[in-house]
C-alpha cells in the first residue's frame, strides 16, 4: 500500500471533519429484521454471517462501524445489547431447517418464499484475520449443512496480502479436495490504485513498455495464487468514496488493472446513511456520473460493474441520470435519476421494478427526493416499510416525508446503502 497516498490516508485516518455534522443512522438498513439468529442474516436468497468484529484497520467509512465499535443496540423487545456473533452450531441447524422446509414444499420457503439457502457470505469484521483453523471450521461446516458456495469478504489484500501465504492455500487446497463441487467465491475490497500498484516519486504508477503497472509484489503474488485456481473467483467492490475514489481516473485504473489480472468488478456503491455520513459519502448523481466517465475506453468485460445503492426493500441500481427536460412532465425539468431492484428480499416480487425521481445534484441519500417521485412502481418511497419475513429485532426508526403526490405528510422508514457486501 502507497504510506504516502492522499486518498490512502483519507481511508483509514480520522480527521475532525468527521465531526462536523453527525446526522446518520447508528444501524443502516435495519438489518436485524432479517435476522433469525444471532449473527445470522437473510434477507436474500443468500445469508451473511458476522463471524468476527476485528479487522486489521479501521476504514474511517465503515458501515459496520456499530458491530466493530461493539456498541450497544436497542432491539424491538427492548433489550440492549451488542451485535452478537455466528455460531457454527446455530447456523447450520437454521440452514439444515430451512432447506428441508425448501425441499418439502416444492422449492420454496412455506412462509417466506425463499428458495434453498445455498450460499453463505463470511463477513464481519474481515474474516482473513481468522486464523486457518476457523475458517476450515466454517467452511467445513457449511458445506456439510448442504451449502453450494461459500463468499468470503475481505480487505486483507490492501492491508495485509502476506495473510494469503502457504498454510492458508494448503487450507483451501484440502477443503477444495474434500468438498470439489462446493464454490469459494472471495470479494475483495480494493478502493483505489493506490493500494496495489507501485508509484514513482511523482505519485504516478509506474509501467514496464508495454504500458502495465507495476504492482506491489506481495499483493500479486497473493492475487496470482488466487485467480490462478479455477475453482475460486475472485470480484472487486467497492462504494465511492469523497476524498478517496471520486476521481474518474483512478477508477478507470482500478477496473481496468483488476481485470488485467483476473479479478472481476462487481460492484461499486453509494454510501449508507450511517452516522456521518456526509463526511464521505458523494452525491448519488455524481457518483454515477463518476462511474459512467471512468467506464469510458473500458472494453464491454471490464466495465461489468453497476452502480448500486441498498434500500430497505433491497439492492438498488441507480440506472440512468438524464440531462434533458422531459417534455410535459412536470418535476422532469432538470432529467431525471431511475433506480431500480436488483435485489429484494423473501421471494424478490419486486425485482426488475423501478423508480422515476426529478434531480437533485446534492441528493446524498433517498431523503433528498422524497418531494421529487415520479413514478414508483418500486414502492422506494412507499407510505410504510414493507413487513419483514422473519420476527424484527430492532427498533424501527419513523420520519416524515412529504407525498409528492398529495402534498401531504406520511410516515415512511429508510435504509442504508451498501459500502461492503451485504
């Protein structure tokens, strides 16, 4: 990693700016809905496990900020305690139940609609800062309970590529003997060039003659081992950052270099509205515009990743910022910004499903256009949060908007968007 990188300090260096201004959720997207378990949720077809609440730095944008600060939260049964970990135990007996629930009523979920839980995201915290003997715990585990891929979600390349040495691909290697048709899937978090390609004295990354970079040696080497076995993939993402990544270029490089190596890009993000978030976070439409300039000379296989930012009902792809008037259309006088499901939780009824808002170019979070819907067929902005699949856990939170529609006020809840892999 570049020590002298401005965008490097940003991300893991406090500054009081972070204090300005501490508007912001302390539990983003009220995950814990979709909790059945301590550690445990599922919101999609997939679940993500906290399975340590340690990473080897603090990323000063972090929206996990309340499970690595162990602080405390208020559930809905009125209890406060802090975010609790998976246990192995717990987990695979949930996955084990769900899946024969799945299996004996003809695929899905008698009462959530969802299909076979077959793939399980290790996050917390960085599970690589687990040592060997957990991780094969977990994976082990996991593949005995029924499970067909497991994800791993990591930052331990940019801070610590040395983790990926011998001992952890032996590891790997015999779980993959043992368990062949069992899929490993790591998302890695690289935010910026910076934290894999060699500079020079100038702060410009240096090329051989055919016009690559060079990277830093411990990182590829780690990467190489990585892309090089056929059986693990391996995808970037990563939210755009102020201060850190809001530069065209420096994405561009990032995809462009990723890719060159075998890493795939999947997907970059708007920030959540965590506690301060507006210390880091960039307007959506610029985060788009940023996205769409960096894509630009990038071939069709480098330019996969989409722009997403998650809403309570689910992932959300900010699709489309237009730049013309819409003749007629009253609130379209400045183009217009589309979103649309990606994802959506339970049996997704409203994947696919967009909503039309008016611009607004300092729009940081849904709230900067709530008196601005077009068309929501996507229920983004619906009168009341949609009704979690499983029993809630935490205490809702309510605000008031104003109906673009009626003019009147209506209670409505929000979410956080997604700077990690959830």
């Amino acid at each position: 990693m570049a020590t002298s990188s401005a965008p490097l300090k940003r991300l893991v260096k406090a500054s009081p700016d972070e204090t300005i201004d501490l508007a912001g959720d302390p539990d983003p997207a009220n995950q814990l809905d979709y909790s059945p378990i301590e550690g445990l949720l599922h919101k999609y077809e997939m679940g993500l496990l906290y399975v340590i609440s340690t990473c080897s730095a603090h990323c000063r944008f972090c929206y996990r900020e309340e499970l690595i600060a162990r602080k405390d939260i208020e559930r809905t049964d009125g209890t406060v305690k802090k975010k609790g970990l998976a246990k192995i135990l717990e987990v695979t007996d949930y996955i084990r139940t769900h899946n024969a629930a799945v299996a004996a009523n003809g695929g899905t979920h008698p009462e959530t609609g969802r299909p076979k839980l077959r793939e399980i995201l290790l996050s917390g915290g960085d599970p690589m800062v687990l040592p060997n003997s957990k991780l094969a715990a977990w994976f082990t585990s996991l593949a005995e309970a029924g499970v067909e891929a497991v994800r791993v979600g990591t930052k331990e390349l940019a801070f610590y590529p040395d983790r990926f040495d011998d001992a952890f691909f032996n590891m790997i290697d015999g779980f993959h003997e043992v368990y062949p048709e069992v899929a490993l899937r790591l998302m890695i978090h690289f935010n910026h060039p910076d934290e894999f390609l060699r500079t020079d004295e100038a702060g410009q990354y240096i090329a051989d003659e055919h016009g690559f970079y060079e990277w830093h040696p411990s990182t590829r080497r780690a990467i190489d081992r990585l892309a090089g076995r056929g059986w693990i993939s391996v995808e970037n993402q990563s939210p755009i950052i102020g201060g850190v990544n809001d530069d065209a270029e420096a994405l561009r490089v990032l995809q462009r270099t990723l890719k060159s190596v075998g890493v795939e890009n999947h997907y970059f993000f708007c920030g959540r509205n965590i506690v301060a978030y507006k210390a880091f976070n960039v307007p959506i439409e610029t985060a788009w515009e940023l996205l769409n300039e960096s894509q630009r000379g990038l071939s069709g296989v480098e330019s996969h990743a989409r722009l997403t930012i998650v809403h309570y009902k689910g992932k959300t792809e900010v699709s489309a910022v237009t730049d013309e008037p819409i003749a007629g259309l009253r609130g379209a006088e400045d183009g217009v910004v589309i979103f649309k499901i990606l994802r959506n939780p339970a049996n997704a009824p409203d994947r696919g499903k967009v909503c039309i808002v008016g611009r607004n170019p300092e729009g940081l979070w849904f709230d900067d256009y709530e008196d601005r819907v077009l068309l929501d067929e996507a229920g983004l902005f619906s009168q009341q949060r949609p009704q979690a699949v499983l029993a809630p856990r935490m205490r809702p939170r309510h605000h008031s908007m104003r109906d673009a529609r009626s003019g009147s006020h209506v209670r409505y809840e929000t979410a956080g968007t997604s700077t990690g892999v959830s």
